[in-house]
C-alpha cells in the first residue's frame, strides 16, 4: 500500500512537472497556429525520460526492497545437511 502511494506521489509531481514545462511552450506558439497539446501518457513519458532522478530513485528503491527480503529471511529456519 506505502509503495502505491510513493508512486502516485512521485507520479504527480513529475506530471506537475511537465506541466510546468510544456505550459510556456503552448502559449508561446502563434495563436493563430493551432497547438497540439500532447496527451497525458506523451507528457508523462517526456518527464520519465528527462528526468535524471528517476533512475536514482528506481536503484534506491530495488536497493531497499532486496535489503527487506535479507533481513525478513533471517526470521526463516534453514535446512542444511550432507549426503554420502
């Protein structure tokens, strides 16, 4: 549940992002030219794309996530044995 609010978190605050990047472009175009405003999915994968932050937070996050599984298997009993 925490991991689908960070993601919506970080999500809207990329698309606020590119927003505020692609909002001074439409409105700089000729009023007489129509603007085609990309859709959300453009605008939103334009963001991924550009935004060096996110790769740091996705290695952030698989780092976080393998330490848990580490620390929760320490909880876990092991089998070992030796055959001949």
């Amino acid at each position: 549940m925490m991991k689908k609010i960070n993601m919506l978190y970080e999500r809207s605050w990329i698309l606020l992002g590119a927003w505020v990047l692609l909002s001074p472009i439409a409105q700089a175009q000729n009023t007489a030219e129509v603007t085609e405003i990309p859709s959300l999915e453009e605008a939103w994968q334009y963001a991924l794309k550009n935004n060096p932050d996110w790769e740091v937070y996705q290695l952030q996050q698989e780092k976080a996530l393998s330490e848990l599984k580490t620390s929760r298997s320490i909880l876990f009993p092991t089998i070992s044995g030796t055959f001949s």
